[in-house]
C-alpha cells in the first residue's frame, strides 16, 4: 500500500479552513451549478431538481440537434459521476494488447474533452477485459478526491483534479477480496472523514471463512478505521450499493449484500444494527431508501415459504436506535423477478422495471400494484431509473431506451428508440442541466438551453441526528488502525475514538486501558510492539473504557527470506490471507504438507498471500503435488509480484500470466505432461529491468521432478512491458475435487538466489 507523506498531511492540516469552505464555494462561482458525485446523483435515490430537459434524445448529431457532444472512444459498464464541472468514468487502457489494463478518465463535463486518465494493471483477476467498470467513481467534494475499486480489488484515492494517485491498497492480497468472472465489483462511498467499501473476503484468524464484509478507511490517508462483517459463507458475490440516511435520529449506511439480506449498519462504527431476509442469493439492485422506509427487489429463490418462487419485491421500515433498532416489513409482492434495475419514488408510487424490462408500478405504503407488467420496451434491463424533470429516463441492456412520464393511471411513454451495436448497463445521469448516457461503446451528453438545474449537496441526503448531548454515554471503543502489518521489533502507536450507542463520536479521555492477546507482542500505554522472534502469525489488541472494548489485529511477519515445512503446525500459518478455510494440515509421505482440501462449498479456485504488499525482485518455490479425482488433475500455482507459475493439470501445460481473463496481457505457455501422486518443484522469479522509457518485468518460471537436479534453463521467460513492481508472495489453486499438496515453500530475495 501507498500512502501521502507525513508532509502532505500537514499540508492538509494547514489547508483545513478553506477546505471547510468547499461547500459554499460550490454553491457560488467557482463551480458548476449541480453536481452528480455518486452514482444515483445527490440523493442517493436516482433523483434530481431540475427543469427544462429534453423529451427525446438524438444519437448523431446536426442541425437543431440536443446532443452537445459525444465520445465515440469512451465506453463502459460505468456509470459516470461529475464534480466541479468534471466528469469522472472508468475504462479499459490499451484494449487487446499485451499492456491492457484499466483506468479512470476525467473529461470536461461542458465539452467531453479529456483532462487527465489515470491507468493501472490488472492482475489475478478473475474479470474479463469486457467487464471493466462494474463498478462506479465516487466523487467526494469536500476534498476533491475520486474514489475507485479496481477490477482486481484495487482501491485507490485520486486527486480529482490532477489524477494523481493519493494512496492505493491492494484489497485482494492484504484482505482476501475477491474478484469474480462475474465482474461484481462493489461502489464505495464517502461519509464524512471515512470513504466505505466492500466485498467478499476471504481474511485471515477469526476472518478466515468468506464473509460480505465493509472496511472504511481514512479517506484522506488510507489508514484502516474499522472492519465489519455480515454472515459467514454467503452463497453469492454481489455489486449493490450503499445508501447513507438518518432514520429516528440514527446516521445508518444501508445496503443489500451476498448473503441475500439488507443490512442496516453504523458508518463511523461498522456496527450491524438490523438485518432482513430478502433472497437466498445475493443482492445486486441497490435498496431505495426515502425516509425510514426502504424498497428492495431481487430475482433469485426467496426464502421460507416462497421458495420455490422466483423474484420479489419488498417495502420495508426502520425505526428505533442503538441494539433497539428494528425491520419490520410493510409488504411484499412475489413473482416481480427485478434482480438489477433500481426504482425511483414519485408521488408516493414506486416506479420499477423487472428483468424482462416490463414496468411495475407499486403503492409504496400498501404495495397494492397499479401497474402489472407492462412492456414498454423490447430488451433486458440492468441500468437504474433516472426521474428528472417530471420524466423518467430507462436505458436498456440492447440499447433501447425510453423516456416515461407519470400518469393518474401509471405512466405514458413519450419518445423510445434503438442504438444498434450498443448496450446500456451503465445508468443515466443527470448534471448542471445535461443528461449523459454511457453505452458500452458510447459516452452521450445530452441538453437544452433551457435545462436548469438546482445544488444538491449529498450531505443533505443523509439527513438531521439527534444533537449528541442527548447522550454522552461511552458506548463503543474504536482502535485505529484496525488492521495493520508490521516485522518483528516493529511498533504500532494506535489512537482511540469512542461512540455513543447511535454510533456519534464523543471526546475520548484519558484513561483508555489495552491488552494483547497472542503472546507475540507487548503493549505499553497505545504503544504495540511486536517480539523479535515472532513469526509469520497474528495478534488482537483491545481497547478498553469502562464496560465498552474496541478491537484491532496485527499480522506480523518477518523480512525474507522464508521457509515453510509445516512440521510442526496443525494449521497453516496465522498471518496468510486466505488460507484458513481452504487449507489444512496433513501428513503426506510421512511429511507435514499444506493440503487445500476439496470439501468447502465453493472452493474450487483460491488464492492465498503471506506478506506485505511493497516486497519486489524475489523468488518463490515449493514442493507441488496433485491428486487425481473423477478424472480430474488439479492446477497449482505460485504467485509473485503479481505473477502466476500454473502447473495446469488437464491441459498438462505450465503457465505464466498475470491476469487470466485477459488473453492479450503478458503471457506464456509450455508443454509439461505431469502426473498424480508424484511430487514437483516449482519456482517463480521476477526481476525488475531498467528499460527507455520505464521499468520492465522479466517473469521465469520452471518446474521439474522433485528427485531430480533443478535444470538450469527456465522453462518459461516473459518480458512485461507494463510490470507490477511489487506485489506479496502467495499460493493458487484450482480443483473441484482433487486435492493439492504443498511443502518446502521459500521466498528469497533475488540477490540471495544462486
């Protein structure tokens, strides 16, 4: 991970007072009129005060035409987002090459010129190329900072206005985040001094079973704030988004995950406060949340009685605060199979349209339909609803789109058309007046002179709290940072924020008392120091104010060079990510060898990370064997820097590459007939090399029969032109059935590699 300077915090310090004043700079002449910085706009809803907006759309352009501009080279899942007269979006870099990648494009919002783009790799991933983007930029005002989730759960802080990366952490390998084929890739969002995100994660200790798990981090720094999960082993990875709000005087961040419920949670504190059962898949369609009431659909097996009914829709409320806060459900209508597209709420209805693209019009405080199924386009629909100026804008999976209005009786469709060759998952937006429609091949703005639109700050979405002297009772302990990665003899200083039961932060005192538990280090006052013999495990320290505690984990882990033989262990080692769950212990040959077992739902292809994300240049081996199982052979893999070794077992092949789904990026391939049963050695290196105009990868892969002497060519070389410079060392595997074997695992740094 990377972080600003100590320097540029005192900056920021220094800068402070002005920063205060965004807000009301934003309403005057220094910035445009009406920003849209989260994907369904300042509200959180998919709304916007706005007047003047078209009733139809043109494609091509001309004379009279109302399509101000439009970038034939911008295309995306994204939905966009604007700040400040800048639009932010995110796009493949350099498509179908060997340096594909991704990237975050800032375009001028009046004239869809480009600004800046900042690009980045992608590596083991498990995202398609086509994907790219599932995710949204999320634009934070206050700072001028954008946010973004990479395809491979690469979480980054950009400058809005330069593009300079801020800080960046590499979710998957220091928190286990997955990446799916799917491209399910989650939004972030912003509140107050922390920026939210979430995902499947597969952690390490107590955290090593998946789990929909949220971690906030200081938007500013990066540093790790709290950590907070939801229900263990979730069927589902999922892509529905947060929504910040304030029911009963209660802040709460509320969001539909991959264990098929909504959950209602505390955004300072990551605590859970309620939870309803909605699908017994995970939640892609974000909630609607207006008021203390929330509106939430999926498309999937219901759960209970229903089960063996596809898709619901539900209107559900919150109320009462702290561990007395309640779900109750007002309605439900079974058989709305509506998995992706969210609502809007106009004039007490709720306006939805399902899968098959047919609209769904609800009584929103009875659920009683007014409108049942109603087709009004011939398509597919992913994109969420957009009502702006008394319209609704609908786009479509096939490229139709529709412009609705709302009538005594339900709604009338006042113009539609078909873009060929395109596709809309992205949702549309609205901005300072103009309307932008992001195909998958198409960026389109969209306005008339006569389009004005009103300020809405997203702070005032997330609505009035009860004043904080109503209670000023300690309930909640915070240690910050609550995950960190140190070496042995290293220390940690740790600060304590402490909340009241509605999760409103209180004036810590002075007599904050800790303790660690894991025998691996000590702690005097917030000072944690680890011993300087400990190795490659993990601590908990706990914070502790009167009957409220606070907890924050430590993985410690030595500088190289390593050696792992298992002997000894009765699990893996403490500090890898990802590894718990997945493997055990066992004795093979009359040896301990690290076993991934075939028994776990779900578990048939994993990774697993053993360090800190800044290690370069180095070498890992091991000792690999493969089980045979209904025919089958397993694939097993080393990773470095970002790199993977595959000993493949039914392709009977080995391989270098660094992002699987992507067939252009750097990659290599050799004949290996290999067998079961029967050990291997592998080893991967990666050097760096200085090259005009940058640094370039050079990845070499072997592997050979255990019993025999190392050969001393390499198997495999490739050169990468767009390399990952530093990356942990780590494990993959692939096999549904079969089992894999792995002993004598060493990292060493190249300069100590004969």
């Amino acid at each position: 991970m990377t972080r600003p300077t100590s320097d540029l915090r005192r900056r920021f310090d220094a800068a402070l007072p002005f920063l205060l004043m965004l807000p009301i700079l934003w309403l005057g002449v220094a910035a445009p009129a009406a920003d849209w910085p989260y994907w369904r706009g300042p509200n959180m809803d998919g709304t916007a005060q706005v007047s003047g907006l078209p009733d139809d759309w043109d494609s091509k352009g001309g004379d009279g035409s109302n399509l101000l501009w439009k970038r034939e080279d911008i295309g995306s899942f994204c939905t966009p987002v604007t700040m400040g007269g800048r639009l932010y979006t995110i796009q493949r870099h350099l498509p179908d090459t060997e340096r594909e990648g991704e990237k975050v494009v800032c375009l001028d919002a009046k004239t869809g010129e480009t600004i800046w783009e900042n690009s980045y790799n992608v590596w083991l991933s498990d995202v398609p190329a086509e994907r790219i983007g599932w995710t949204s930029v999320v634009a934070d005002p206050e700072s001028g900072n954008v946010y973004v989730l990479g395809a491979c759960d690469i979480f980054q802080c950009m400058d809005g206005e330069s593009g300079e990366t801020l800080w960046k952490v590499p979710l998957h390998e220091q928190f286990g985040m997955l990446s799916t084929y799917g491209g399910r890739t989650n939004f972030p969002i912003v509140h107050e001094d922390l920026v939210i995100i979430s995902g499947i994660i597969i952690n390490w200790g107590d955290y090593a079973k998946p789990n929909h798990r949220m971690l906030a981090l200081d938007k500013l720094t990066g540093e790790f704030v709290w950590f907070s999960g939801t229900r263990d082993l979730p069927y589902d990875t999922s892509y529905s988004a947060p929504t910040i709000t304030t029911i009963d005087g209660q802040r709460q961040l509320i969001m539909g995950f991959g264990d098929g419920q909504v959950w209602g949670i505390q955004p300072r504190t990551g605590k859970p406060l309620w939870k309803y059962e909605l699908s017994r898949r995970g939640l892609f369609a974000a909630p609607l949340v207006v008021g203390d009431k929330i509106f939430c659909s999926h498309n999937e097996e219901n759960v209970g009685e229903w089960a063996n009914v596809m898709g619901a829709v539900a209107g559900i409320k919150v109320s009462g605060t702290g561990d007395q806060t309640q779900v109750s459900e007002l309605w439900k209508q079974y058989e709305v199979v509506a998995g992706f597209s969210e609502p809007v709420l106009i004039d007490g209805r709720l306006y939805l349209v399902d899968d098959r693209c047919k609209m769904w019009v609800f009584d929103a405080e009875t659920g009683e339909p007014i409108v049942e199924q109603e087709r009004f386009a011939d398509s597919r629909q992913k994109s969420a609803l957009l009502y702006a100026d008394g319209k609704i804008y609908v786009t479509t999976e096939n490229g139709r789109w529709s412009i609705v209005k709302p009538t005594a009786d339900g709604f009338e469709v006042i113009n539609d058309g078909r873009l060929r060759s395109e596709s809309f998952v992205a949702s549309p937006i609205v901005a300072d007046g103009r309307l932008y429609f992001q195909s998958t091949r198409n960026l389109y703005c969209i306005s008339n002179e006569a389009a004005k639109q009103s300020d809405q700050s997203i702070r005032d979405a997330f609505g009035e709290e009860r004043p904080v002297a109503e209670d000023t009772q300690i309930a909640q302990v915070q240690i910050v940072p609550v995950e960190a990665v140190i070496q042995p003899g290293e220390s940690i200083e740790y600060k304590v924020n402490v909340f009241n039961a509605i999760g409103q932060k209180l004036e810590t005192p002075g007599d904050v008392t800790f303790r660690v538990e894991g025998g691996a280090a000590s702690i005097d006052g917030n000072k944690l120091t680890a011993a300087a013999d400990a190795a490659h495990t993990g601590v908990q320290v706990i914070a502790q104010l009167g009957d409220a505690t606070g907890t924050a984990r430590v993985r410690i882990v030595p500088p190289l060079p390593w050696k792992f033989t298992f002997d000894g262990l009765s699990d893996p080692p403490l500090s890898w990510v990802g590894a718990r769950y997945r493997h055990v212990i066992r004795e093979i040959d009359g040896s301990a060898a690290l076993t991934k077992i075939s028994t776990i739902p779900k578990g048939a292809r994993s990774r697993a990370w053993m360090g800190p994300s800044d290690l370069s240049q180095y070498t890992i081996s091991a000792d690999a064997r493969g089980q045979r199982a209904l025919g089958a052979l397993p694939d097993i893999g080393l990773t470095a820097h970002g790199y993977v070794l595959d000993l493949m077992g039914e392709a009977q092949q080995v391989q270098i590459r660094t992002w699987a789904s992507s067939e252009e990026r750097s990659s290599a391939n050799a004949a290996f007939p290999w067998s079961e049963d029967q050990w291997y050695r592998m080893k991967l290196r990666v050097d760096l090399e200085s090259e005009a105009p940058a640094q370039v990868a050079v990845i070499r892969g072997k592997v050979w029969p255990r019993d025999q002497e190392e050969p001393q060519e390499w198997t495999l070389t490739v050169r990468d032109e767009s390399p990952n410079l530093n990356a942990s060392p780590g494990l993959y595997g692939n096999a549904k059935v079969a089992e894999i074997y792995l002993d004598n695992i060493e990292v060493v740094e190249n300069s100590n590699e004969p």
